[in-house]
C-alpha cells in the first residue's frame, strides 16, 4: 500500500500543463520511490517521491533553497524552496564509507543553497550501490507529479515535473 500520491514516469513531452521541473540532484538511473528498500520510503509514508541509482555518490542543491535539517551522518537534507515545497534529499550509502576520510565535499553550515551547490560528496568504489531519493514532504495540494526522464544528470535534466491538477 502507497500512502501518498505516487510519482509516475511520463515523457516530459506528454505531461499536460507542467507548472515546475525539479532539477535532478542526482546522476544515474531514475526508479519509482516504491522500489526503494527501506519501508519509509517505499510506502510513500513521508510524502511522494522517486530514487535514482547513482554513479557517484554526490547530491547537488536542486533549486536555491533554505537548509532546514542536516541528518544521517550527513546523508539527508531537508530544503525549503522559495515557494515554501519541502523537499527531502537522502543518499543510502553503506557506513563504512559515511565516515570523514570518505567526505570529499558538503555544505555543513550553510543555511542557504544555491542550484548546483554541492550537498555532500562522497568518495565510494564505483561497484558499491549508492542509492539517492527525493521526497516532496508537503505535496499534499499538488496537482500531478510526474518524472520525466529515465536517465538523470545532477544540475542539468529535471528529476520530477509538477503539474496542474487539471486542464485550464
């Protein structure tokens, strides 16, 4: 059972009266948020989303955006945007490589981020699975979202389309 809205694939071409693009903070392979392995996100229990399998264990900043919550060894960030969205970026990596010696890059600190900024970074073997997911926490009163693309680059593809809820 899915708990909230669920985010589908559409191709960007066919979503009708996009009002937003999300810009990917990640690079790799876009899934349902339902194929993630961890039941809270998963069940759609903190609000829709997608994951994506990563190629590099980096988060970029998908919008400027106000910090509110740094977590999980620095591996969860919670963002509000301008327009007041809450957006939950998270990577799974093993804890082997969550620890400082692994830490190329992150925005500690910071209590705003621009588009593009670098979130986290970590150095991880390229045959290690890194699992990146964006959650929209309060997308209660939006209308259809969607991801548009299969295939993602951080800073450069949108990663989820908003749309209106119905036809003007």
């Amino acid at each position: 059972m899915y708990l909230s809205q669920q985010i589908n694939y559409a191709p960007i071409a066919q979503i009708a009266n996009p009002i937003m693009h999300i810009a990917s903070p990640f690079t790799g392979k876009v899934h349902p948020a339902s194929q993630h392995p961890e039941a809270l996100f998963s069940s759609g229990m903190l609000g829709p989303g997608v994951c994506v399998k990563l190629n590099s264990a980096m988060m970029l900043a998908p919008c400027p955006a106000k910090v509110e919550k740094i977590s999980q060894h620095g591996c969860e960030f919670v963002l509000r945007t301008k327009s007041g969205l809450l957006l939950l970026l998270h990577l799974l990596i093993p804890a082997e490589y969550r620890r400082t010696e692994h830490l190329i890059q992150h925005s500690y600190g910071k209590k705003h981020v621009a588009m593009g900024d670098i979130l986290c970074y970590f150095d991880v073997p390229s045959d290690v699975d890194v699992l990146g997911t964006l959650l929209l926490l309060n997308a209660d009163k939006l209308g259809p979202c969607y991801y548009p693309l299969n295939q993602v680059t951080a800073g450069k593809d949108p990663l989820i389309t908003l749309s209106r809820a119905c036809n003007l």
